[in-house]
C-alpha cells in the first residue's frame, strides 16, 4: 500500500506517483507469457518517458519504441542499449534519421515508401547500410474506439500489404538498406483476440512469400496496444495475447517484438490533487482541486474515465463534477460521480495515471508541470522535481 498521504504532504500536490513494483510485475508477466519464442519488450516510451522510469525498465531488461530523436536520446541515456531500440513514427525529420543511424539503434521502423528513399538517402550518404522495418495496415478492424484505432486503410499510419512488398523488394535491392523486420499497430485498448489474430497471420503470410523470394525477415513485431482497466474494461490476458500470434507464426523463425506502453505503466501510476473547496451552480455540485487538464489532459482531450477517491471520506456522498481551476469547460477528471462532501484539504486520488499522464502535461495557465515520485520495495524517491515559476519564464528571459 502507497501512504499516498505521506507523499502529499512531503511533496505537495499535484503529484504524480508511480509503483515501480508494479511496473517489474507487468514487465514479468508480459516478457513470460512470450517465453515459447525469442523475444523483445520494447516499451513504447511516449507513454511515460521518464528517465528513472526508463532506467527501472532498463534494468529489467526492456527494450524502448521511440517515435522521436529525443525519446531514442532518453531510452539511451538511462542505460537501455542501443540493439533494443526501435525509431518509429509516420514523420521523421533527416537529422533525426542521421542520428539514429550513427547511433546503430537496432532498426527504424518505416512507414512510406518517399520515408524508405529519405533514410536510404541519408544511410548512403553516411556509407552505412540502415536496418529498417516497414509499417504494414493489415486493415483489420481492431474493434476498439473509433477515434484512437489505428488499423484501418482510411487513417495515415503504416502501409498496405502490397505496397509493402513491393517495398521490401526494393530494400533487399539496395546497398544501403537491409530489412530485417516487419511491424504492425492496432491501436490502443485492445480488447478482442480475434482481431489481433487475424491481422497477425496476414502479416505473418507476407513474411512467407518474402521468404519464398530469399527475404529473411528477422523480426516480427506486433506493436503495442495491450489494454488496461480503467473502469471495468474487458482485457486480453498477456498469455492468450502471445498464444494468438504465435498460432499464426509456423514455420518461421522470427524473435518476436512486442511494444507496450500503457499495459507497462498505466495502472502503476496515481494523480494527487487536493481539494481547495466546492461550490453549487444551478444545482450542479462541482468539488474544485489544485490539479488540472494542464497536469492530466486524458478527461478532457478523450473523455477518458479515471476513477477517483477523496481519501479517509465516505459521508454525505453526492453526484458532483471534479474539476480543475484552468479557464476551460473541458477542465475536468470525473463527471457526474458519486463523491463524499469534502472540506478544503482533502487529499483526492485519481487512479490509472502513469500512462499518457505527465508526457501530455503543459504549462497551460503558467501552470508549473507537478512533481513525479516513484515508489519502490516501500521506499519513495523524486524522479523529477516540481517546476517552478523560474523554469516557466527562463527560456523567454533569454530573449529579452
Ligand atoms: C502508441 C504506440 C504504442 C504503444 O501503445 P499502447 O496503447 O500504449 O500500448 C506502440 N507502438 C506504436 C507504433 C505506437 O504508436
């Protein structure tokens, strides 16, 4: 149990926790449910970058999904090595591709055919030979929420399967490219297997016929997208998810890379906000904290559900909404929740926080970003001090 109290009075609110316990957990459960084959975990780091939270993963072994230079600098500087490390994203920029091949990361994961004749271009130019692996959109309907899928022909990421062919043809041809992988994405929350299932075996079908043609395709990753509960979702279990994939994987000899981000750190991260009072408009309660959309934007930029819990409270409970003090409608962690009356003080958790929590946080409101703790084995630690009004103007001094 985290003495979430203790921590908010050593550390004031808002504040972000983390349980780095659960994190080695998770990392466990997932790198054993995939012990039948070879095998790479690389969390995806846009989901919590933080360097301690980084160092923890490295130790245990993880691997790091970048989708920027910065992000491959973070997975780098906290010890996680270079050969477990992937660059992907839609766009990337020449001196990102530069870098990340003079950096000897494990491959670059493509997503266009004008991305392939950048990085073979620059790879050229450097007299190196780039591994890479390409996005392919096996088109399947992940069944998830239509806005945040990601596996269907009509959104930009990845491409289609015979595009791809024609891709790893024209790879294989060139001096300075050497595909050894292949990647598919299906979006967050995964919740069906069946999906999974089937958009596995069509990739893994292409990696057949590629090997029919002497294209020895190495790595076979089937990105991120493992669900948590955030309320009472249906998830997919990381046994029956492995066991999915390698079903369709027969007669290859492929290591496995797997990309979780939210599975690895979700549910091990909690939000502290205090209340600083309520008030009632037109009949509406609203319990007002010192956190806000500018700290944890997912409320408000998804409608995400978060649960939360007014700490030592449980009288007087009434519908209320929580929000936050920015100047914005939208400024808000729960709607419409059964809430305990509270007095100024009172200590609020919001459960769920550590993935997609602080990495999205802004200054918005010359709001200064909250601190972050881990906890590990009882004992708590600072893995980034809270801002203050210094940091928010220091780059604009500079200019004046
Ligand atoms: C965002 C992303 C991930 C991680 O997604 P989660 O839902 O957090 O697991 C993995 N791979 C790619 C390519 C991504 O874009």
């Amino acid at each position: 149990m985290i003495d979430f109290k203790t921590l908010a009075d050593r550390y004031d609110t808002p504040l972000y926790v983390y349980d780095f316990d659960h994190i080695t957990e998770r990392y466990r459960e997932l790198k054993g449910a995939f012990s039948g084959k070879k095998s790479l975990i690389s969390y995806a780091v846009k989901a919590n970058s933080n360097l301690s939270l980084l160092t923890h993963l490295a130790e245990l072994g993880s691997g790091a999904d970048c989708v920027s230079i910065a992000e491959v600098r973070r997975a780098l500087m906290s010890g996680i090595p270079k050969y477990k490390i992937i660059f992907s994203g839609v766009g990337k920029r020449d001196d990102e591709i530069e870098e990340a091949l003079r950096e000897d990361i494990l491959l670059l994961n493509l997503e266009s055919e004008a991305e392939m004749e950048r990085v073979e271009k620059i790879a050229k130019e450097l007299g190196l030979q780039a591994r890479i692996s390409i996005r392919v959109n096996p088109n399947i309907d992940p069944k998830t929420h239509p806005y945040i899928s990601t596996g269907l022909h009509e959104n930009k990421f990845g491409v289609d399967i015979e595009t791809a062919k024609r891709m790893y043809i024209k790879a294989n041809n060139s001096k300075s490219l050497y595909p050894v992988g292949i990647h598919f994405h299906m979006g967050p929350q995964l919740t069906e297997l069946d999906p999974i299932r089937e958009a596995s075996q069509i990739v893994a079908d292409l990696v057949r016929s590629l090997k029919a043609i002497k294209i020895d395709i190495r790595f076979f990753d089937v990105g991120g997208g493992l669900g948590i509960v955030y309320d009472d979702e249906k998830t997919i279990a990381p046994y029956d998810y492995a066991q999915a994939i390698f079903s369709t994987l027969h007669g290859l000899d492929v290591t496995l890379i797997c990309e979780p981000g939210r599975f690895m750190v979700g549910n091990s991260g909690y939000f502290l906000t205090r209340v600083l009072y309520e008030k009632v408009n037109e009949g509406r309660r609203f319990v007002i904290v010192d956190g806000a959309m500018n700290d944890l934007l997912r409320p408000s930029l998804y409608n995400a559900f978060h649960k939360v819990e007014v700490l030592g409270k449980s009288e007087d409970v009434s519908e209320a909404d929580l929000v936050g003090p920015v100047c914005e409608s939208g400024d808000f962690f729960a709607k419409r929740r059964a809430l305990p009356a509270t007095e100024p003080g009172d200590l609020v958790v919001v459960y769920s926080a550590g993935a997609y929590g602080f990495v999205m946080a802004s200054n918005y409101n010359s709001r200064p970003r909250p601190a972050e703790v881990a906890v590990t084995e009882g004992k708590e630690r600072c893995i980034r001090v809270r801002e203050s009004f210094e940091d928010l103007v220091r780059l604009e001094k500079m200019c004046l």
